[in-house]
C-alpha cells in the first residue's frame, strides 16, 4: 500500500486541532438555495435563446417566407440549415435540463423526496430509451405508493413530456429550419364575366346565335376567334400534318407530360385575337373492332375565362418580381388556374356502309343511358347525294329521341365517279356539354396555352333524367341542344380551296378531312372482289382505322366550336379597329393592383351589384425553396410551443418564488453528494456491485442537512435513503457514537441468521473476533516489512493518535454502551499472497461484537497499520454491504 493511500485512509481518525494540516481548502461552502433575484434570471438564462430562435422560426413558418427556386450552393446551404437546426435542438435540451434539474433538486429538498432511479433521470431524460429501463419502471412504483400521489405524478408527467420534446426538438426544427421545394401560394383574386352562367355554358346554343351572327359572316366567320369556326385554321393544320395511320402518335414524344392521363393533345390557337392557345386533349377510341360502348372524346377550356386569366397572368408577374422582389431566375415553376366548366363531346362512329346510287338508309350509333353507344338503328336521310361527284361530302343530321341523348349526328359520304355504282357512307352520333375541370397553365405550357385537369366527367351537365318510353326527350336532357343556324357557323364555307382543283367550295369540316388524307379515293386500293367499305375498314395500320380518325375530326371541331360560346362577351366589341386590339370588359384594375393580387385580395374593382355577371377566382401557385405552413410543420410546431410554454412557466416559477439552485447540476457533483453521505446498508443493500431488483430504484431519497463531527452546526448535507419499511434510516454509524448512561437509548441491532436477542452465541464471536484481528494484524504485518520506508514516515504521524485512542477507550469504558454491530466474516484488505477468499457460506452466522459496560474496550495494536486497519474495519461494521 502506498503512502499516499495509507495517509488518505487516515483522515477520519485525525484529531480536530490536527485536521487543519491535511484538509482541502480549494472547495469553499456553498449556499444550496439563493433567494437572490438576480441569480434566479441568471439561471433561467439558458431559456432565453431557444425560446428567441423557436419565436423567430415560427413566425417565419407560420407567416411563410419564400426563399428561392435555388441556392448558390444547394448542397452547403442545406447542410447549414441543418447544422442550425442542430444547435436549437441542443439549446431545447439544454432549456430542458434546467427544468428537469429544478424539479429533481426541489423534490429532493423541500418535497416527499425521489425514488433512486428517478435521481439521475436530469441526466437520462434526453435519452428516450431511459423511460424502458428498471431505472424509470422502479421509479414509478413510488407513484403508486400513499401520500403525495398529485405531487408524484406531476414529476413524473413533466419527465415524460421533457423527453418526448427532447426526442422530437431535431426533427422538429429540422422540419421549420431547413427550407425544401414547395409551392407557394403567390396571388390570388376573383375576376369577372360579363354575363351569367348560361351566357358562357348555355344548355341550347340558339340562345347565343342571335348575337354574333352578324359577326360571323363571310370569310370572317374563321377569322374572329369569337365565331364558333373560329379554330378552324388552327385545327386544320394540326389534322393535315398526319394521316390515319399515325395520328395518335405523331409529334407526341415518349416523354410528354400526360395531360389528365392523356398525350393525345395539342393546343388550338386563334387568329387576329388575344385568345390565348387552350390546349384540346382527349382519347381516341384505339379498336379496330366495333364494340359497344367506347367512344372518343375530347375536353377544351373555355374560351372567356382563359382570355381574361391570359390577361392576369401577365400582370400578375409584373407584380411578382416587382412586389415579392424575385425574378424568373428564382421561380422554379409558375401555376395559375381556377375552377371552370370545359367543353366535352364524346362521339361514335357506325361502321362504313356501302350505299348504291338510290340508297338513303343509314344506320346511326345509338346512345343508352347516360353515356354507353350501343348498336343504333337505321334512318333514312333524304339529303343524301344520289350522283356521282368526285369529292367528299359532310353534312349535318338531327336524330330523333330514339337514338337517345345524341345532340347532334353526321354523315361522311366519300367521293366516287361515275365507272363506280357505290360509295362509302359514314353515319356518326355525337353527345357534347360541360364538364368541371380545373384549367390551368404550368411550366409545361407557361405563357403558351391553357390545359384542363382535375376532369370530373360525373359532374358533366347538362344533367340526365330517365325519360319512360313512349315520351318525349327534351333537347336538353344530358345534352347540349345545337340548331342549324349554329352548326352552320360552325361548318361555314372555307375560303382557301385550290385554285387548280375541281370546282368545289368545301365546307371548313370537308376541308379538315380532305386535308388528313381521309378522303382519298378508295376505289384504286379497292380489289374486285372487296367493296370500298371494306377496304375503308382494312386499310388501318397498327389496327387504326380510318373511322377513329373521323370521329377525332368531328369531335375536335365541335368542342372547339362549343368552348368559343359566349367569348364575345369579354371583349368591348363596340369598339372600331382591330380584333387583337379590342378592349376587355369588366377588367378595371385597382390602384393598388401589384400589392392586392399577391397578397390573394380582390384586384379589379367589382361590377355593378344589379349587373348580370359570372364571377371566377383564379389561383398563382410557384415552385421554390420556402418555410410555409404544412402538416408536418404544423405537427412541428407544437414541439416547439410546448417547450416555450415549459420554459415560461420555469420562469414564472422561479420568480415567484425568488429561490434557485444550481448544486447537483453534474454526475461529479452528485457523486460528490454521496460520497459525504453516510452509507444507506439497510435501504441500498447489496448493492455495491449493481442493482437488478426493480424495486431497489423506488427507495425514496433525500437531501436533508445534517450535524456531523465536523459541521456540528448543520452545515452538511446527505442523501438519506428511505428503508423497507419506508421509514428513513439512522445509519448503523451511530453505534460508534458514545452514549453516556444518562442517554441510554434502545437502538435496535441488526441480527443476522443464526443469531438470537439475547445474545448467546456472543463468547464464542468475541472469541472469532478476537482470533480475526489477530489474524489481520499479522497480514498487516507482512505488508509493513515490504514497506518499511513507508512504515517509518507513518509511525511518527499515527503514535500519538494511538495514545490518544486508548486514552479514549478508557473514559468510554466507564461511561459508553457500544450497541451490538453487525460484522463480516472476512475484512478487507486481504493478504494477496494467500491466495482468494474462500466462497461466503451463507450458513455461517455473522458475526456481532458486544460489550458490556464493564467491559473495556480492546487496546488497538502498538503499530500504525494495526491502527489503520482497526478504523478500516470499524467503518466498514456500520452495515451490511
């Protein structure tokens, strides 16, 4: 052993007039609880910057802020963000340690107290696996104990919701800190139509003839884009770049977006006009087999509002980079869009009919229900060309109620000469009305077009009744009614026939048909065995016939035709000029115009209350990197608001109660605390090597202050350990105390197994003792000779303590009672030359050592180490380890 250890183990026996040469002098007393105003905000300093970083992120999230389509260095800038979010996440704990800590030290002093496992829970309730170990599961055993049960449950509740928000204070703050790429609502404001819901989507279209018929007249009918055959230049060139072998795939790359699960669309422009292009998407019906039921169809926007949407956009980005300080460069993508009715019209073809000069019964594809086509039936056109011409022919039917909810039928006669005795006659039936779309432009076709989406095609109106057989349909019932007066604006006369053609003047219909190739002449391609109506079905490449084709054409022109109604309205047409420079009515922006669009508030000044108007929202939406509300980020939030209302309330509680602390706040510190406690035996009982019993961590602890030998003035604190019973120990060390007779108290001693009350079995252990100690002093012994240097320097320091103690021993023995004290069976230390320890037999009775009054105390031995180990194995008889 070697010097130093011998001197340190020497300490407690030193006299007090002696102490002063070894004591410590660099740890000075300490107050444990300060009223002092100035050190309880102190202390409550280290709420102060999470707080101001947790206000600061909420406001920016709830608030939102736009940042930008990109960063100079994405990758730095990100990882600092969460470097960020990093460092609020440990200043939350830190925050939170402080509370934790308060609790612990306030239970400790001035409550009911905590169980073990509970006492270091200030250092493992950031951990979130701490509340699955024996350590909390034992604390909470005290919870269920009597007394205090609100008390208890309230610490137990604050340490539970301490480290709920210690687990989720990163990834919270990483949610509102680090910014990713969203959309970002950047304007918004209601416009308006000048006229009502059935000027603009009418369920009869003769309501809207009467108004632009004089406009459409002549070579002016396809020019204005207000005329229903207003795309007709658009839509003829985009049929005459195809044929009907590669119509659904051609100038569609692989990769294009789908609009509404669709790539067969193409925008539709409008001559001399600030119609913008509106993009015409659909599904052509890809069967070479004529089975009931599937149609093709296609859906366009509306006209009117995509005009004035056109005209708000761009304001709208006038306002955006020049209010929200952006520029393109920090837009990723760009939305705008509002909720309107599209146009639709489904159409199906009946299979190619050879019809003879005379002949003039067709058979018509039928509608059952609301939308299945079914076989039909044949019906008689009169109109019908009964002479050869070398040209197609196209031509308008009305079908009667029994071919269901058509609006409208065609027919297709091909051209054929006068060698031929038939020719191939198409009957088509066609249903249109309006369907709730949402009708958007994005960074697909941003600035270049106007696309439906979100289609509801259940919610199509005009809406359908269930007519009993034998009544009348009305024209209206799940259709839309077209009159002559209308279909003939729509399929006017085209002024661009080649001169060096025959003499004929197609209608505009005629012309789209001619132009895709559909019309040429089959009876070169025809065998002579085969009619021109099955070489028109067989000629289809990749099962593409030519009447899938046909029904595309019509149903494109129709829908175009039908979203053109109304779209005058929106124009001062009154006014002389140019159609591109008509002014726009009802459009009257607000001084304050940049200001309210982005700020989503009304920016054109509203029409009269008494005038007949339709009014729209529009929506701007862009793409970038922002701190903007969410699910997740509202689910953030709360983390955050928790711990700012913890952290208030620690504040408002301290400085009501002008009291802090902050003893303890460290495992050194707390270390410390037990190392100047006295050893709770009973209460933490083999325990030295560790604990396994859950129970053992719900022994209640405490902080009290304490008188000892060398703060006789109750300036010692201890943790003292509530027994079994509950009951808080007087640890064994006092029956080394002297008790004069006059204070002759009844401790009661700790008998092991093998023991009675009375003491019996006391000569035969005084004797063991006896043969112990003497036996130890002889290991001692052994240990002196190999330190004979050390033995000298220890003598002079530890002879007079050994007279001193005998002259102790003396004056207790005429006036002390040592109460029985509970021994080992081996002392420590043990002569390693000797080899181990034998095992403990739990069958050997411990040992207890007796004295009478009369009796004297034995003299300790003449040498130093003997002393030492006498004080060693005294201190170690205070309990059982």
């Amino acid at each position: 052993m070697s010097l130093l250890s011998r001197l340190f183990s020497l300490l407690p026996l030193l006299p007090l007039h002696r102490r002063r040469v070894v004591q410590h002098y660099a740890e000075q007393k300490k107050v444990i609880v300060s009223s002092s105003t100035w050190k309880a905000l102190w202390r409550c300093a280290p709420h102060v910057v999470p707080i101001a970083i947790s206000v600061v992120i909420l406001t920016l999230s709830f608030h939102g802020t736009y940042i930008g389509a990109d960063f100079a260095s994405e990758t730095i800038t990100l990882m600092s963000f969460q470097i960020a979010a990093k460092i609020h996440e440990l200043f939350i704990v830190a925050s939170l340690s402080v509370i934790v800590f308060h609790a612990i030290r306030h239970e400790l002093l001035h409550g009911c107290g905590l169980p073990l496992g509970l006492v270091g829970s200030g250092f493992n309730f950031g951990s979130f696996d701490f509340f699955f170990t024996k350590e909390f599961r034992g604390g909470l055993l005290n919870v269920m104990t009597p007394g205090h049960r609100l008390r208890k449950a309230g610490f137990v509740i604050l340490l539970c919701v301490a480290g709920l928000i210690a687990a989720l204070a990163g990834p919270s703050s990483a949610t509102l800190i680090v910014p990713s790429s969203q959309t970002w609502q950047a304007g918004g404001t209601q416009f308006y139509l000048n006229g009502s819901q059935a000027d603009f989507w009418p369920s009869d279209i003769s309501s809207s003839v009467s108004a632009v018929r004089s406009m459409c007249n002549g070579s002016q009918s396809t020019e204005l884009a207000v005329c229903p055959a207003g795309g007709y230049l658009s839509i003829r060139e985009h049929w005459s770049r195809m044929n009907y072998t590669n119509f659904q795939t051609y100038d569609v790359p692989a990769y294009a977006k789908k609009l509404s699960g669709s790539r067969f669309y193409w925008p539709v422009g409008s001559p001399s006009s600030p119609i913008p292009p509106r993009y015409l998407l659909g599904n052509a019906r890809n069967v070479t087999a004529f089975s009931p039921g599937t149609a093709t169809f296609f859906v366009l926007p509306h006209a009117a509002p995509s005009t004035l949407m056109q005209r708000i956009a761009n304001k709208w980005w006038t306002a955006l980079e020049s209010h929200m300080k952006v520029s393109d460069r920090q837009v990723d993508d760009r939305k705008i869009g509002v909720e309107a009715l599209s146009a639709i019209t489904t159409i199906r073809c009946g299979e190619p009919q050879n019809l003879s000069a005379g002949a003039n019964s067709i058979r018509f594809p039928a509608i059952s229900g609301r939308f299945d086509y079914i076989e039909g039936a044949n019906l008689t056109v009169d109109s019908l060309n009964a002479t050869a011409v070398g040209h197609i022919r196209f031509q308008w039917v009305h079908l009667p109620d029994q071919f269901g909810t058509v609006s409208i039928g065609a027919v297709l006669e091909s051209a054929w000469d006068e060698q031929s005795t038939s020719r191939v006659v198409v009957a088509c039936s066609a249903q249109a009305g309006w369907v709730p779309t949402s009708v958007y432009t994005d960074e697909y076709s941003f600035w270049t077009g106007w696309y439906p989406w979100n289609i509801d095609y259940g919610a199509r109106t005009p809406s359908w009744v269930i007519i009993p057989e034998g009544q009348p349909q009305p024209a209206t019932n799940g259709r839309v009614a077209f009159n002559d007066d209308w279909l003939n604006m729509l399929n006017p006369v085209a002024n661009d026939s080649d001169p060096g053609a025959e003499p004929w003047n197609p209608s505009t219909m005629e012309s789209i048909i001619s132009a895709s190739g559909l019309a040429d002449d089959l009876s070169s391609q025809t065998p002579a065995e085969s009619s021109l109506a099955e070489t028109w079905v067989n000629d289809g490449q990749l099962g593409i016939s030519r009447t899938v084709l046909l029904e595309s054409i019509i149903s494109s022109v129709i829908t175009d035709g039908l979203a053109r109604t109304g779209t005058y309205r929106v124009f001062d047409a009154t006014t002389k000029g140019s159609p591109s420079e008509w002014p726009f009515s009802l459009f009257d922006p607000l001084p304050d115009f940049d200001k309210r669009i982005i700020a989503e508030h009304d920016a054109l000044r509203p029409p009269p209350p008494d005038s007949s108007t339709t009014t729209l929202r529009v929506k701007m939406e862009i793409t970038g990197f922002a701190l903007k509300k969410s699910l997740a980020g509202a689910l953030s939030m709360v983390v955050l608001l928790a711990h700012i209302v913890l952290a208030i309330g620690h504040i408002a509680f301290v400085m009501a109660k002008r009291q802090s602390s902050d003893s303890w706040d460290s495992i050194s510190e707390l270390v410390a605390l037990a190392q100047n406690s006295r050893p709770a035996y009973v209460a933490l009982a083999n325990t030295a090597a560790g604990i396994r019993q859950q129970r053992t961590y719900g022994r209640l602890a405490r902080i009290r202050a304490t008188s000892t030998l060398h703060h006789p003035d109750g300036d010692h604190v201890e943790l003292i350990f509530d027994g079994p019973d509950r009951e808080e120990v007087v640890d064994d060390f006092e029956a080394f105390r002297a008790m004069t007779r006059a204070e002759k108290q009844t401790v009661p001693a700790q008998v092991k197994d093998g023991e009675d009350d009375n003491g019996n079995d006391n000569d035969r252990n005084e004797e063991e003792r006896e043969q112990a100690i003497e036996q130890e002093q002889d290991e001692v012994d052994d240990d002196d000779n190999e330190n004979e240097n050390d033995n000298a320097e220890s003598q002079s320091l530890t002879q007079p303590l050994n007279q001193r103690h005998q002259t102790q021993a003396v004056e207790l023995n005429n006036t002390t009672h040592l109460l029985p004290v509970s021994r080992q069976k081996y002392t420590w230390p043990h002569d390693r030359h000797q080899g181990p320890l034998p095992p403990w037999d739990p069958s050997i009775p411990n040992r207890i050592s007796q004295a009478p009054a009369s009796q004297s105390l034995p003299h300790p031995p003449p040498t130093t180490d003997h002393h030492h180990h006498h004080h060693h194995t005294a201190g170690r008889a205070r309990g059982k380890v």
